[in-house]
C-alpha cells in the first residue's frame, strides 16, 4: 500500500534531493561554460546550455515542493500536492526549449562550419569532473526513488512509470542524461584529437539536442497524466477494496475509486452495501479512520447504498 518510506517525509527528501541536484549543475554550468569558451566546442556548448536548463528546472521543482506542501484551506479543500505536477511539467518543457533546442541549433552550425577546437584536454578535464558531479546528484535521487520502490514492493523501472512524486524522477531522468550527454561529448573531443575533424564534435552536439527532447517528451507526458487526476496503481486500488470488504459489516464494494492529489496522496470515494442491521454511523466512522491512518490516503468519502446498480 505505501508508496513512500513511512518513517520519512517525501517533501522534506525531495528537496534535499533538489537542493544537491541545484548545487551540482551550478558548478557544472560554470566549468562547462569556461570550457566551451576556451575549446570552441559545439558539444561543450550544448552541455553547457543542458545544464543551465537542468539548473532553471530544478529550481521549478524546488517551488513546486513549497507550494505544494501548503496546507488545504478554503479556496483548495485538497490541498496543493498537484502543485507539484504543474511545476515538474514546467520544468519538463524547459529542457526541450533550453537544453534541446540549443543544442540542436550548435550543432547544426557547427556542421555548417566548421572549427578547428582548442584546448581540447582541458575539455576533457571538466567533462570527467563534472560526470562525477553529475553521478553524484543521480545517486542521491535513485536513493531516494529506491526507497520509495522498496516501499511499494516494485522494482525501480516500475516504481518511475507508476510514481506520483515528480521530484526525483525529474532528476533522475535529467541527470541520466546528463551523463550520456557527457559520454557523448567526451567521445566526440576524444575523436577530434585522433583525426582533427569538427564533425564528430557537431554530430555529438545533435544528438544531445535529441535526448534532451526524447527526455523531456517522457516526462511531460508522465507529469501531464498525473495533472489530470490519474487513478492510483491497480494493485495499490486492489488492496484499498480488500480493506474496505474485509470490515464483516460490508456486504458488498459496489465501487471504489482511488485518484493521486498530490505525490504520495490519494483521495478515496467508496459505495458500499451495508447490512440492514448495521450501527451505520459508527461504522463509516470506523473504516474512514482506518483507511486515513494508511500512509497514501489523504480524504475518504464513503457512500451507503441500498444494492448494487
């Protein structure tokens, strides 16, 4: 049923997972930068802007946690959780704008024409320096995706394509290609020093701009599903009925819908066919407890209905 640690706050672990993703690309972007400059190097300056825009968005992803861990209050009865889900989309188009775009357009200049790079070792230096920064930041948020997939008794791949906590997942997804995009860049340096040629440099450079936008399209789409009030996972929505059917004054679960508020929140609407005899009002008031003392469940609403529709 968790979907999340229960002995930690996901709130609290996601912003320190951005807070090291923030300061990591802060001291990426400068060296990357200083290092496109000096090698005129077209992958180098992709990288560069790959980083200013993982920088921007993590900072989307730090306001979308502070907003939306504010409190439910009148204008918003649910809370602000789907806060998070806006600014993680946010995000998630910056780096197709940012990151993908501009390296595209590198690249196709620098096929277009041609430079002979400078300073190429010390290129070399800040890429391996900054994969280690970069490898960093991607550890702290697979630690924290771990623990949330341990939670759920799901493997990691699983965990990031059901996950109602856009944080880690964001950075875990940027800073996976990150990494290929560093990979990218130091083959394309390395085969500039073999043969002398600016073309492996500006092919380096388009295929960068291709993986920020193949990232970028998965996690709009991942953030735009849970934006529209997404059901829970079957088998968190399987154990919800089981829990509810499992009280002996339940005769039948005529329905029950389970949708995410928010990373790690469910609103849960039960109709259920009670017996005839039933001290009804002290029973709703049972299961309603009972359900919002599991750790996923936020509200509940349960309806009595005389049969099945």
């Amino acid at each position: 049923m968790d979907e999340a640690p229960e002995d930690a706050d996901p709130a609290e672990t996601s912003i320190r997972t951005v807070l090291v993703a923030v300061a990591t690309n802060l001291l990426v972007t400068v060296a990357k930068a200083v290092a496109a400059v000096l090698t005129g190097s077209a992958a180098m300056a992709a990288e560069t802007a790959h980083s200013i825009a993982d920088t921007c968005n993590e900072v989307l992803l730090y306001i979308g946690v502070r907003r939306g861990g504010k409190a439910p209050d009148q204008q918003h009865p649910l809370g602000y959780g789907q806060a998070r889900y806006f600014w993680a989309l946010l995000a998630a188009v910056g780096v197709f704008i940012i990151g993908g775009v501009a390296a595209i357009y590198d690249g196709v200049q620098s096929l277009r024409h041609p430079e002979k790079l400078s300073s190429v070792p010390l290129g070399v230096a800040v890429l391996v320096v900054s994969a280690a920064m970069e490898g960093y930041s991607w550890r702290t948020a697979r630690r924290e995706l771990r623990e949330e997939a341990d939670a759920r008794h799901l493997d990691l791949a699983e965990h990031i394509a059901t996950s109602s906590n856009p944080t880690p997942t964001t950075v875990f997804v940027e800073d996976t290609a990150a990494l290929i995009g560093l990979a990218l860049a130091f083959v394309a340096l390395i085969l500039h020093l073999v043969t002398g040629s600016a073309v492996p440099d500006g092919i380096a450079s388009l295929l960068i701009g291709v993986l920020l936008i193949v990232a970028s399209f998965l996690l709009m789409r991942r953030n735009a599903a849970l934006l529209i009030d997404e059901s829970a996972p079957t088998d968190v929505v399987d154990r919800l009925r089981a829990t509810v059917a499992a009280h002996p004054w339940v005769v039948e679960v005529d329905d029950l819908v389970a949708v995410r508020i928010g990373p790690n929140e469910l609103l849960v609407l039960v109709r259920i066919v009670p017996e005839a005899s039933c001290d009804l009002l002290f029973e709703i008031a049972t299961m309603r407890r009972a359900l919002t003392d599991l750790p996923v469940v936020s509200r509940v609403e349960i309806t009595p209905v005389l049969s099945r529709r």
